[in-house]
C-alpha cells in the first residue's frame, strides 16, 4: 500500500514504480476513518524547503497505520538537505515508526527560484534512484539518510529566508490574471480545493495554500502569474504523467 501527493507529476510517477494503483492523499483525507493494514506501508511525496507538504502532514496527522515496514520516498529538484530527519521525526511525534527513507533527485518545479526548460534539460537519473528504493524496499532495508553540513545550511538559509517573506513559500504570491478564461482546470488540479470560477473567471478561496504551483503548471493558457517567476513561459508536468491523472488525485469537487 503506497500513499502520494502530487502536483506536477514526480510524485505520482514514482508512486506508480512502486505500486499499480497507488492512493492519492487529497483523497483519502476525505475519508472520516483513515485507517491502514498492510505489510508494507509508504508515502511518495515532495520536499518542499526540507519538510513535507502541509497537506501530506494532515494526513500523517490523522491516519493510523498498521505494518510492519513504513517508508517514505521523497522527490526534491535541488538540495534534500535536512528532509530525511525532519520526516523522520514528524512521523515519529504522531506515532509512526518509519524503517526507511530515501530522497530522489527529479525536476524542481518551485517556479521562482528554477526555469522549467532548464530542469528538463537535465538527467538526473531518476529511473535508476527508484530501482533502486524499489530493491532497498523489497529488501525491508531499514536506513534514515543523515543531512551533510551543506544540507544543514541550506535548510536554516531557506528557513530565514521564508521566515523574512512568507509569500514565497505559502501561496500569497499566486496571482489569477485577467486571461482567465474560466476552464476550470485550475480548480481541479488543486489538492486542496483552494479555487472555485465564479462568472467565468477562476478565484481564490483563501490567500494562502500548499503552494504546490499545480494550478500555475497545468493552467493552459499561462494566465495564473507568480509575483517572482524565473521564466513564466515555462510550465512543467511530468512526460509519463496526463493531465487526465492529475485531475483524478487532485480534484476536490468544484463548489
């Protein structure tokens, strides 16, 4: 049993690697009981600036697990840095035990600070780091990866940095222009079921969100902005990954 959040893709196509028919987490939280038995147990999601996302922490937040091995993969585009024991110990204050972590190196979609033409021209390798999560979890390897003096730095450097402007990191600086034409699709790509249309143009419910960028990705015709964009012209979601799947994970029912 394997448990993802997606919003670009990565995650889900790892997910999928692993297992078949991987569970979304945006819907399994609309579940009342989120209980879980199997020998195995994992959850693929991203590292957003060394931690997990906000909605992926609800969800370890509120279910309970059964098993005998728990892991975690967890994608990132630039540094992992302290992801590892931050999800480690999150897990542990909730009452999970995890046995094993293990980061992958895939395209960093974070939109302000990455150019999405750039990062998909780069290989990183990415089949070969989930053959090898997939034979380490075959295996019931048991391994919690220890963060470098680099990742330690990195992390408090970010930490500060979004201490100091918030809006980069919580959804503040998602902004719905006026090319909106009202399609929908950023409604139904957004966990969290953040946007609704109202007279033909997409709104935000609340200011703030995952900022998981979903919306900003999958809009089709680039009219959500971002306040600090390295290139608006470029979107991204993963090649082996439709848009058709993300909607599915994703979707919270339009209201």
């Amino acid at each position: 049993m394997i448990f993802y959040y997606t919003a670009t893709g990565n995650c889900l196509y790892v997910a999928k690697k692993i297992e078949e028919s991987p569970k979304s987490i945006p819907q399994e939280l609309k579940k009342e009981k989120l209980k879980y038995k199997d020998e195995k147990i994992g959850i693929v999601a991203p590292i957003y600036a060394g931690e997990l996302p906000q909605t992926v922490r609800r969800f370890i937040e509120k279910a309970r697990f059964e098993t005998d091995y728990f892991y975690m993969i967890l994608t990132y585009g630039n540094k992992d840095s302290v992801a590892g024991i931050w999800s480690e110990e999150f897990c542990r204050n909730h009452g999970i035990k995890v046995h094993y972590i293990q980061t992958i190196k895939m395209v960093d979609n974070y939109l302000p600070s990455f150019d999405m033409e750039e990062q998909q021209a780069l290989d990183k390798k990415e089949d070969e780091q989930i053959k090898l999560a997939i034979e380490n979890i075959q295996k019931r390897v048991q391994s919690i990866p220890s963060p470098t003096r680099e990742g330690i730095a990195a992390y408090e450097m970010v930490s500060q940095r979004f201490q100091e402007h918030p809006e980069l990191n919580n959804g503040e600086s998602i902004l719905m222009s006026d090319r909106c034409v009202g399609c929908g699709i950023c409604e139904q790509v957004c966990p969290i079921g953040n946007i609704k249309i109202e007279a033909k143009k997409s709104k935000r419910k609340k200011r703030v969100c995952d900022f998981c960028l979903a919306c900003v990705h999958h809009c089709p015709f680039q009219a959500i902005d971002l306040v600090v964009d390295k290139n608006p012209k470029a979107r991204y979601r993963h090649s082996a990954i439709t848009l058709k799947e993300i909607v599915k994970s994703n979707y919270q029912g339009g209201k």
